[in-house]
C-alpha cells in the first residue's frame, strides 16, 4: 500500500532568514561576515563579555514588521525580548536573544500553488533574534575531530518564520520555500543565498492516519541548505518513518540533520521542548511599543510582492500563469524581463528566452541571472535581429550562448548583426539543389507523403548554409521544387 493512503504527511516549516542591515542586533559591529577575516567582527556585546549592554537595532526590527505586513500578519502593539538559555560552542553568551510569548507578530498566511491547486500554509508567527557564530568542522562533521569556531555571525539580526503544519508532501514544502524567498528578496529583507546560510530551513515532519486530527510524533530535520535539499530530506524522512510505524514500531521526538551527500537524515539529539531553554524576559532590554501610525508607514512602503506581480503578467502581458510564477519566483529575474520589455521587446518573446535558453545555460552551471555579463539589453537586441529577419531562430541561439559564454557579450552581437540571414531565392535554390541531390532517399519519402522527411530536408539545408537560411523560404522553395 502506498504510503499516501496509508499516512497523511504533515509538515511544519521554519524559516530563519537574516535581515539585511548593516550593523548586527544588538551592537554596532558589521554584518559582513562572509569574507571577513575569522573572529575579526566582534565586540564585548556580540562576545557576551560581563558588563556589556545591548542595543535594539531599530532598522531590524522596521524590517521584521515589514516582512511580517507582507505575510498578512497581526503585528502586535507590544513587544519584548527573552532569553532563550542553552549552551553550545558557537554561542559565546551561553544563551540568545530572541523572542517567545510576545512575538512581534502573528497569525499570518502564504498562499501558493503546487500543481494547478491552491494551497494556504498558515504562518504562526515572525519574530526576532540574534543570529549564532558559525562552526568550521575538520572535514566531514560525522567524522571531525575537532572544530574551530567562528564568531563573525554572532549577533546578526535573524528572523524566524514559524510555518503552521499546513504542508503535506516535500512538493508543497519546496514551493513554500521558494515563495517566501522570493518575498523575502523583493522587500529587501534578505538576498535569499540559501548556500551561505542567510536563509535557512528546518522542517518538523510527522505522519499520522488519513481523518486524523491528532499530529504524530514530530521529527525536526536540520542542515538543509537548498530547494532540493528540502525536497528530498522530507521526502527521505516520510519513507523512514512510515517504515518504523508500518513495521510496528515506535517513533521518538529527536532532531536529524541531513546529510546531503549521503541522501540521509542522521539522528542528533533528542528534541527540546520549550521549557529546556528556561525563557524568561531579557532584563538589558526594554519591552517595545509599536503604534499604528508606525505599522502603517511600514505597509505604504512595501513595494509590489510577487503574487500581485504575477497577477498583472497574466492579465496586462498575457502569459500563461506557469510561465508568470516561473518569472515572478525570483525578483532578480522579474527586473531582468521587466527591463528587456521596458527596451522594447514582445513580453512573450521576451519571456521565452529567459525561460528557455537563458534558464537551462544557467541551471546548467548554477548561477543566478545578476551572476552573468548579458543584460536586458543584450536579450533585447538579439530579440530585435529575429524580428527583423537579419538573423533566424537557430543563430540566435549560438548567438545567445556565445554571449552568455563571454565576459562581454557585445562581440558577439555585432557578430550576429554582420552575419545577416540569406533569405534571396536565387542563393537559396543552391542549397535547395545540393540538399535534394545529397539526400535523394528523403525527397523520394516526401513525395510519397510522409511529411517528416521535409523537416530533415529543411535540417539539412540550415546545416549547409550554417544555420543563416530563412527556414521559411527554405521550406517553400522546398516544397516547390520537390512537388
């Protein structure tokens, strides 16, 4: 029996993003801590040195509201901090500041879609807190014999997004994720880089019976760093434990970890509840009020968010839904084909190519679209040498690629602007003669009926010319001299 009718899977996210500022939560050192020298962005504050006091970063917690607005969240009129107690090498004070009973906000929602279906996950709360060092293990983790710690992250302001256990399958997981990213990113809030660990993702997974409303035993999976890491750490915990319940078994409440390489979750420790981290109300630091006034202000400056963006791509642009949540999903890439239509490109052309093309040179080497020379500029032109006829579909894209393999793409454009298209019947009837003499099999086929021996013959004369005949005057000097 498959595990979908003998289980219903159940999935809570949390999501801890970074908060884009430049200076950390509670002192003034620099968040820039990914290539800074080790230890090197510290102070008595983020050290937790006896004496030191810390300061509310005002701009971290304007932030966190504005994140919290966009998920349709409460935000609540007061606000305090706790202290959340537990001891572990890459937190320097033996405890963190964060938040527990008076969250800045909640009850909020993200809807999506996984497969043509509408889904809302509900969103418990979005809070505030410091962000750990960093620990650099001696080889693999599993194996190291010794650590070294980096305390450069201590201190950067971090969100945390409570998920409610709304998800049922590592599909709708991974979509969550990728939404809430793409909110994160065009508010400003957080870049989004999963792999440096500015966006992070934990997963609490249970299954329980179809009909049943009770949870099951929740097992809290850690150290995913990418989409497909989310995607098939679930999707690996749901089989292990619908095989320990299906064997009769018993599941016990622990945190794993995943290990990518391997395609494994590895048991850690035994899950804490709330009351193992003794919270209590942080005594160095003032309890917060949050007026109207304030939450309004926040609103009015939140910028378009990408449902309402992919809303007016299918009804102002005409693009199919799937084709405007692909755009949408990533700000980067909206701004890139808002300005390539801005210059003057056909939206769905333009939108062809980013999707096409461009999507699979750079899935292909694991870039971002901000990560490469070409611009919207580029897209654009070339766009413009197919419109026009100079060039035809099949050298456009050694074209494209060409550019998007060079450090400066504008070679090749001028390249592809000097090559023009043959599109005279007197060159063309050529390479029609010497494609008919050279194939006589496929003419013999074609004049028998069969119609995909003309798309070979059609093949053949772009190979001949090296991709610079017009396909269209091809095809019919073709026909004609065929019949």
């Amino acid at each position: 029996m498959a595990i979908a009718t003998r289980y219903e899977v159940v999935v809570g996210l949390e999501v801890h993003a970074q908060v884009l500022t430049q200076s950390k939560m509670f002192c003034r050192c620099s968040t820039d801590y990914l290539t800074a020298p080790p230890n090197s962005l510290t102070c008595p504050v983020c050290l937790g040195l006896p004496g030191a006091l810390p300061v509310i970063n005002k701009k971290a917690v304007e932030q966190t509201i504005r994140t919290a607005l966009a998920l349709h969240c409460e935000i609540a009129p007061f606000t305090k901090f706790d202290r959340k107690n537990y001891f572990y090498p890459d937190l320097p004070k033996g405890y963190q500041i964060s938040q527990y009973d008076l969250p800045i906000s909640r009850n909020g929602y993200l809807e999506f879609e996984v497969g043509g279906e509408h889904r809302r996950c509900g969103i418990t709360r979005v809070h505030l807190e410091e962000d750990t060092g960093k620990l650099l293990h001696a080889g693999a983790i599993e194996e190291s014999q010794s650590s070294l710690v980096d305390l450069n992250r201590a201190g950067v302001p971090l969100m945390e997004i409570v998920g409610e256990p709304d998800l049922r399958s590592a599909d709708e997981a991974r979509e969550y994720v990728m939404r809430l990213r793409a909110i994160l990113q065009y508010i400003g809030i957080n870049n989004g880089d999963m792999e440096s660990g500015q966006l992070r993702c934990d997963a609490n997974v249970s299954l329980r019976p179809p009909g049943s409303k009770e949870l099951g035993t929740k097992v809290e999976i850690k150290n995913m760093n990418s989409f497909r890491a989310i995607h098939r750490a679930i999707q690996y915990e749901v089989v292990r434990q619908s095989e320990i319940l299906s064997n009769g078994g018993n599941l016990i409440q622990e945190t794993r970890g995943w290990n990518d390489a391997k395609g494994e979750t590895i048991s850690q420790r035994s899950k804490e509840s709330a009351h193992d981290y003794r919270y209590f109300p942080e005594p160095d630091l003032p309890p917060l009020t949050v007026t109207a006034a304030s939450v309004a202000h926040l609103r009015e400056s939140l910028p378009e968010l990408p449902a309402a963006r992919r809303d007016r791509y299918i009804k102002d642009l005409g693009l199919t839904a799937y084709d405007a949540s692909l755009i949408t999903s990533a700000k980067a890439f909206a701004d890139f084909y808002d300005e390539t239509r801005r210059l003057g490109a056909d939206p769905k052309k333009a939108a062809n190519w980013i999707l096409g093309d461009f999507s699979r040179l750079l899935n292909a080497d694991h870039k971002e679209i901000q990560d490469t020379s070409i611009q919207p500029k580029h897209l654009q032109q070339l766009i413009a040498l197919i419109d026009s006829g100079v060039i035809s579909g099949r050298m456009a894209k050694q074209t494209f690629e060409a550019m998007y393999r060079a450090s400066d793409p504008e070679p090749a454009l001028t390249a592809a602007k000097g090559s023009s298209q043959i599109s005279g019947d007197a060159e063309l009837a050529g390479i029609v003669d010497q494609v008919m003499a050279e194939n006589e099999k496929s003419v013999a086929d074609f004049k028998a009926g069969r119609e995909q021996a003309l798309k070979f013959l059609i093949g053949q004369g772009m190979k001949l010319s090296k991709g610079r005949a017009n396909p269209q005057r091809l095809e019919a000097l073709l026909r004609e001299k065929v019949s």
